[in-house]
C-alpha cells in the first residue's frame, strides 16, 4: 500500500544489481510512493544488464558509477539533478563489496591491498558520496542520506572478515558526516544495519546459510527481509522521521536485544539427542 511519502522527492538510488538486492526493492517501493530518481551502480556491475529493467518498471535513467571514484560521484550528482530538475532529497547507499571474502581468505591471512579495496568501496565511498553532495551543494534542506550495514561492526562473526572493519568505519563515517550534513543543510544521516539477507553480496560471505538460519531463530519476529528494509529506507526519506540522523538504526527483528532463544536451544538439544 503507498501512502505518497516520497512525492514530490528526487533521488539517488545505488546498489541495485538484480532483483534480489535491497537497493532494487527500495527503487520500486520509492517509484510506488511518488518518488523521482535515477539509478546508478558501477560500470562493471552494468553490463549484467539487470538495471535496465528496474530503470524500465521505474521510468529511471541510469548513471553508471564507480562509488570509489569521486570524477564518477560528481558527474552523477550534477546529471542527476539536470535529469530530476533540482537538488536531491535523498540518497541510498547500498554499496558492499570484499575481495577477501570473494577469495575465501581467512581472516589471519588477509591480502592487504585487497583489504584496502574492501574499506574503499563498502565504507569510504560513502564519505565520497557526502563530500561530493557537499561540494556541489546538491541537496535540498532536510533531505536523508541511508547506508547499510551489518551488526558484525559489533559484533564477531567470523566469517564476514574485513567487511566488519567497513562497517564499522561506515557506521562512524554516517555519524562524522551526519553532523556536518545537519548543520550545513539540515539532512540526516544514517545506516540501517539489517538481518542478514539472500542476495549476490549476503550469500557471498562464508557459512552464509547456517548464519542465515541462526540468526532467524535468534531474532524474536525472525530475519527482516529486504522488502521490509526497503519499507524502513522509505519511513527514513520521508518526512515523519526529520530529526533521526547520525544514528545506527537496527533493522533486525530484535536479533541485537537477544542472548539466546528458546529457539537456538531446542535445536541445541535435538543435537544432543
Ligand atoms: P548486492 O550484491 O545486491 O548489492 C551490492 C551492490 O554494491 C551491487 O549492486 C554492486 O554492484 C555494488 N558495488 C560494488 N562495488 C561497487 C562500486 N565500486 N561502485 C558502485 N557500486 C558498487 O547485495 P545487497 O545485500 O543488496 O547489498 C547492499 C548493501 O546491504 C551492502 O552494503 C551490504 O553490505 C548491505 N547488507 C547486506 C546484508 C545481507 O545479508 N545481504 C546484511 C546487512 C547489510
């Protein structure tokens, strides 16, 4: 059901490589809520050509982008707002990727350089994105700007490896740059850090499904599915949530809150039998 939060909105909407990922499930809930934007991923993640038809279902215009790369950032920024005809109101940033994890390095054996990338894509890009917007003056009083995250920025899960580490420096990047987003042009700032999910970047990590299934029976209402993560990204562009910023918002269906589960034990004890 849309409720028109977003009309009259322009934005940003990166990440979205095929139809399992949040970013294309945010673009179809923003487009149903009255929402402009234009999509953009990298050049690379372009040519499986899946975009193309959100921009279709979206009537969006796609830019491609590689987020480490501010040239790219600032050719985005200003055809976005020559497409959308005025500054922008909001920005997703739903951007992650680890070499390390793609090669199955563990973490004591970490290729540095590689480390390097996984930080400069999934976390820096985001401050790269924010300066631009910045330096171009791109957007509007009381717009939002959203990155996701993972709790693993709190927490070990062994698996994830260096994109704990991004996280966490997404997660601390959101608050430095979300205070001076507010007291420069009154936007927020802030990361939804969400259940793990079943998509390219997600089942990409170690052991995925066994801490898929873990986490769902730790978390009271069950793993947030992306559809509702992109329901959140929604009620955080609109206007009901103006004065949330710099915050690490928890998209998790109680997971955080929780020691252990009835549910976690009885599968303990089924084990055991
Ligand atoms: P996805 O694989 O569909 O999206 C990741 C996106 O990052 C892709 O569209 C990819 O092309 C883009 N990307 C990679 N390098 C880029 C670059 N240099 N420039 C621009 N874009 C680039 O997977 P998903 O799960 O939708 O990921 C979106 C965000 O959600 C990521 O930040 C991820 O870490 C985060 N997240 C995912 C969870 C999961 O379990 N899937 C859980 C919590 C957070």
């Amino acid at each position: 059901m849309a409720y028109n939060l977003l009309k009259g909105k322009r934005g940003i909407i990166f990440g979205a490589l095929d139809e399992k990922s949040i970013a294309w499930k945010v673009a179809l809930q923003a487009k149903e809520e009255g929402a402009e934007f234009v999509l953009s991923n990298a050049p690379l993640a372009m040519r499986m050509g899946e975009i193309n038809k959100l921009a279709e279902i979206c009537n969006a215009q796609v830019i491609p982008a590689d987020a480490t790369s501010v040239e790219d950032l600032e050719k985005l920024f200003t055809q976005a707002q020559e497409i959308l005809g005025g500054k922008i109101d909001f920005v997703l940033h739903s951007i992650g990727m680890s070499p390390n994890i793609r090669k199955g390095k563990a973490y004591g054996e970490l290729n540095y350089e590689w480390f390097q990338r996984t930080l400069d894509v999934s976390a820096l890009s985001f401050h790269k994105v924010m300066a631009v917007a910045e330096k171009l003056d791109a957007m509007n009083e009381w717009g939002s700007i959203v990155a996701l995250s993972y709790i693993a920025a709190q927490r070990v899960f062994p698996d994830y490896t260096d994109m704990a580490q991004a996280k966490a420096m997404l997660e601390s990047i959101a608050r430095s740059y979300g205070y001076r987003m507010a007291k420069q042009k009154k936007v927020r700032v802030n990361t939804i850090s969400q259940s793990p999910t079943k998509t390219t970047a997600g089942t990409g990590v170690g052991g995925f499904d066994v801490f898929y299934e873990y986490s769902d029976k730790m978390s009271p209402l069950g793993n947030a599915p992306a559809e509702a993560c992109a329901d959140y990204c929604i009620t955080l562009f609109s206007d009901l949530t103006r004065y949330v910023t710099m915050q690490n918002l928890l998209h998790d269906g109680g997971f955080s809150s929780m020691g252990i589960s009835e549910d976690v034990v009885n599968l303990m004890m089924a084990n055991q039998q």
